[in-house]
C-alpha cells in the first residue's frame, strides 16, 4: 500500500503512530490479493495443502456463491475457469 491515493477517494484511513495513510479501494483489493496468493503459496510449498485439492474446493466455493456462470463473469469480470492453472500462483509454472 502506497497511500497514494490522488484522485481517487479514500477508503479508509490506516494510522501507525503519527502517521496517518489514505487507502483506496484498489490498493486494499491489492494488497488482500497479495496476502491471499502468498498465503496459498506458503501452504503449498509446505506441503499442508494440495494445489489440486484447493483449486477444486476453490470451484466448489465459486458454484455455492454463483449459482451461474452469467452472475460469476458479471460480478468478477472474468470467466469461470474448470483447470486449475499449471501452478499454485495461477502463473505458468517454469518447472519442467
């Protein structure tokens, strides 16, 4: 998180000690993205979760919160994907 919000309406404010930091609404989406990936990450290489079990539990979860595909593109903007990605990042994996 920055705090840079010009142009763009705070969505909360963050204080640590005197300093006062302006969030906006994309840097806490962001951020939260950043923490939930690094979470995963962490789980995965550790081997407490299976990258295929998560991705299915993860679909399971998609279809109890969007009963149809239509509702899920409308709210998240992106197609409902059935294959988990080739890595637990969801990024091409440069193992071979």
């Amino acid at each position: 998180m920055s705090g840079e919000t010009e142009g763009k309406r705070p969505l909360l404010k963050v204080v640590m000690g005197e300093t006062v930091k302006e969030v906006s609404y994309e840097e806490l989406v962001l951020s939260t993205n950043l923490a939930q990936e690094t979470l995963v990450r962490l789980l995965v290489e550790k081997k407490i979760i299976d990258p295929k079990e998560f991705w299915e539990l993860l679909n399971k979860v998609r279809q109890e919160r969007y009963k149809d595909e239509k509702e899920f593109e409308e709210q998240t903007g992106a197609p409902r994907e059935s294959d988990p990605p080739s890595s637990a990042s969801g990024r091409p994996s440069a193992e071979k």
